[in-house]
C-alpha cells in the first residue's frame, strides 16, 4: 500500500483537509463554525479515506479520489467567493489554500491510480493472449 507514490498523494491530501477542522479560516473565524464548510469538509474527509484505504479496488478507488478532487476544488472556489467578497479588514489565514493543494495531490493520485489500471490490464491482456496460443499449440 504504501509503496506507490498515489498512497502518499491521497495521504497528504487527507492531512490537508482534516486539518481545516481545527485552523481557522481567518482571524477568530473556524472553518467549522458555519455548516455547510463543515458538511463540505466532512464528506471530503470520508471520501479521501476511501480512496486512501481501498488501493485493492483501483477503480472505485479512482472514482472516489476524483469526486473528492471535485469537490475539494468547489470547497476551494467557496472560499474564493468568500475572500473576494469580505470585509478588507478580514485577514485570511494560510490554511484558504490548503483544499487547493489537496486538488493538485488529488489529482495526482488519479494519475498514479490510472497508470497502474492501465498497467494491470496490459498485463492481463498479454496473459490472455499467451494463453490463447499455448491452446492453440
């Protein structure tokens, strides 16, 4: 499990977003306060598990870092919205970054997730295909 460089991706990108539960988004504002950002972060957090436990199922675990890279990126463009749109004496916190990080390692992992697919069933492919001739023989 921890032998490919995708684990790391989908742990670091975890880290990332577990983290916003206990920083703040800006000067005495958690990002835990207002709800919909805790659901959000919640439901992010669960599908970043997933995909990081589940590395025996490629696919599913490609379709769950890709829903968790989407709607990171959303959370990411809320908290856009909301920089753009606050008060200029409301200073934001470095951790307004964090689930865009977490997008660009997210995406990564779909990567290295769907390289190894892809090399998965090369390889089946080309077991079948020397079976084939081995009966043929």
């Amino acid at each position: 499990m921890w032998q490919r460089v995708q684990t790391l991706y989908l742990a670091i990108s975890t880290v990332l977003i577990a983290l916003l539960f206990f920083l703040e988004k800006a000067d005495g504002i958690k990002y835990t306060v207002y709800l919909p950002y805790l659901i959000l972060i919640i439901i992010i957090s669960i599908l970043n598990l997933l995909a990081l436990t589940t590395w025996t199922h490629r696919v599913f675990q490609m379709r769950t870092a890709v829903l968790a890279a989407l709607l990171t990126l959303a959370l990411q463009i809320w908290l856009a919205v909301d920089y753009f749109t606050a008060d200029s004496s409301v200073v934001f916190h470095v951790s307004a970054i964090f689930p865009l990080v977490a997008v660009i390692f997210d995406a990564l992992a779909v990567r290295g997730i769907m390289a190894d697919e892809l090399v998965v069933r090369s390889s089946a492919r080309l077991r079948s295909s020397r079976a084939k001739k081995k009966n043929t023989k």
